[in-house]
C-alpha cells in the first residue's frame, strides 16, 4: 500500500459547535498518528456552516501541538486570500515551533460565496496569472534572506516547508509541472479532469531543487466500518453534504439516513454519481478492494483520505480500518 494521509475538514456536525468541532480534530490526529498515517491536512473554507477550519493554519498549530510525529499541514491554503508574506510568516512561524513537520498546499480556488470573499477584501476579478506570481513570491520568502533584502519573512526566511499545487482543474497540473512541486488532486469532490490532469503534471514535469520526480497525491473518500451496510449508512452524512452544497443549501454534517440514496431526486442521485466517483464504501474487504482498484487505474503515489462521518467515534474507526489495510 502506498503512504496514506488524512484530509479533515474539521465538520460541525448538527447539533454541535465548532469547538466541539475542533477538539474532534486533535483527537482523530492524535488518532492518525498512533495509526501511523503520513500527514494530517486542514483545509481553508470560508463562511461554511459545516467546516470549522478557516482559520487554517492556527488549527495546524492547534493539531500540531497535541501531535508529536505526524507531519501536519494545509490542503490548502486559498492563496489569493492572502498576501505571500502573511502565508510565509504564518508558515514560517509553524515550522519554527514543529520544526520538520510542517507541510504547505496551495490552491487558487476562494474557498467559499462570493459574497463572503469580498468581505475577505479579495479581488474576485482578478487575473487568474497572479496565483503563479503569488506562489513564486511565497517560495522566494522561504529562501535565505539576501544582504540588504527590503522585505524578508522573519520566521520564514531559510526554512525547508514543502509546497504543493493544489487543483481540481488542468491550471494547477501545469503550475505545479512547471515549478518541480508535489501536486495533490482534489478527486475527493471533483474527479472530472483527474486523469487528464494526472497525466499533464507527469508528462510536463520539470525536476526542481524541490523535487527530482513527479508525486501525485488523490483525495479519496473512505467510509469503512465493520459491515458493508454499516458503511454505506455512514456514507450518507457525506452524500446528504455534498447535495446540500451543490444545491446552494449549506448547513451542518447531518446524521445518517437508511435509504438516503434511494429517496434522490435523478438531478441529486447525478450529483452524487459526479463528485462521489473516487469512494470506497463498506468493510474492510471491500473497501480495500475499490482502494487498490483506484491506486492501480490512477498510479497515485499518495493517497489523502477523506472521511466525512457525522459520529466522531465511527469516523476514528474508518480510518482505522484504512490503517490496517495498509499495515496488510
């Protein structure tokens, strides 16, 4: 099995707080590093009822601190959010207090309304061209500071954080080719253009002083339990999320529903048959079977497992389960 690491989105699940929210978050981390998984990413969303991780990366200081091993990091950080040198202080900060454990994703994406990214005073028209000027800046503030240099990252300047592309389209197969950096596909909810994409970044890769080969790591859904039934009840808090996003009606991770599929609409059965391709739903067996069925058709180095399961307990066993299915 090759390495395999945790997406969470940090969910609120209904009849909850983000606090609660966000103590589950260290605890599946505390969880995801006795079972050995490789990182444990947060991910940048904005005014989404059901994810308590926008303030990215004080939740990986947050996890980092209750984690000892484990490399933590951003998938990702939306950058056009931000100015560079913030994200390279915030950054730079982080690996100065988790020295060798603090990994860097980058999308281009808003992560969340319009609306609510104009009141993140983010230019929403802006030239699609900045996010590479943006990422080349960022990467800059991370090399040692330069005599007489008139703005320098401090912490940052000199610090050995790994960068990854982050994408859902062709855009950031071709950036992260072009710049010899690590590229994580968002296949987990948008696996559309995952081959094309795949195939792009290796074909054009060009190695770096980063990075001598190619590396892809795929978001990919797991909801595993000790049955198959139980594991595509659990499926359906995930399944109910993603109909509610695509329909404009965000709201909190709600409880499984038995014959949730069944009772769709055909315009949300196709939802789910779009965005929900790159899964694996069941016990153990199963399970394991659709993973080594995804790894072997797509040839990902990596796997970024999400699992978005309303009970916090049911959710630590999943990956559990992915956990021993790796160890064999």
């Amino acid at each position: 099995m090759i390495p395999l690491s945790v997406l969470d989105l940090s969910p609120i699940v209904a009849g909850s707080t983000a606090a609660d929210s966000l103590r589950n978050t260290r605890d599946l981390a505390q969880h995801a590093e006795r079972f050995g998984f490789t990182r444990y990413w947060l991910a940048e969303h904005h005014g989404m009822p059901g994810i308590a991780s926008a303030a990215t990366a004080v939740v990986i200081g947050h996890v980092a601190a209750g984690t000892s091993t484990i490399r933590v990091g951003a998938g990702g950080i939306m950058l056009p959010n931000h100015s560079p040198l913030v994200i390279a202080e915030q950054f730079g900060t982080l690996e100065s207090l988790f020295p060798g454990r603090i990994d860097l994703g980058l999308g281009r994406a808003p992560g969340s309304d319009q609306a609510t990214a104009r009141a993140l005073r983010r230019d929403i028209y802006a030239d699609a061209g900045e996010f590479p000027r943006d990422v080349v800046e960022l990467m800059n503030y991370f090399q040692p500071a330069s005599p007489g240099q008139a703005v320098r990252a401090v912490p940052g300047a000199g610090l050995d954080i790994p960068i990854w592309i982050l994408g859902s389209s062709l855009f950031g197969a071709q950036l992260a080719a072009q710049l010899g950096l690590p590229y994580a596909f968002a296949s987990h909810f948008a696996p559309d253009h995952m081959m094309q994409a795949i195939e792009i970044y290796r074909e054009r890769f060009r190695p770096s002083g980063r990075l001598q080969k190619s590396y892809v790591m795929l978001g990919f859904n797991v909801f595993a339990a000790d049955t198959d039934e139980q594991g595509r009840l659990i499926a359906t808090s995930a399944q109910q999320s993603f109909v509610h996003r695509r329909t404009g009606r965000p709201a909190r991770l709600s409880p499984p529903v038995p014959g949730y599929v069944e009772s769709l609409s055909p315009p949300e059965r196709a939802i789910l048959q779009q965005s929900l391709t790159c899964a694996a739903i069941g016990s153990a067996q199963t399970v394991r079977q659709q993973m080594d069925e995804f790894i072997a058709r797509t040839g990902a180095d990596e796997l970024m497992i999400a699992s978005q399961i309303y009970d916090h307990a049911a959710r630590v066993r999943s990956y559990e389960i992915v956990s021993q299915l790796a160890r064999g």
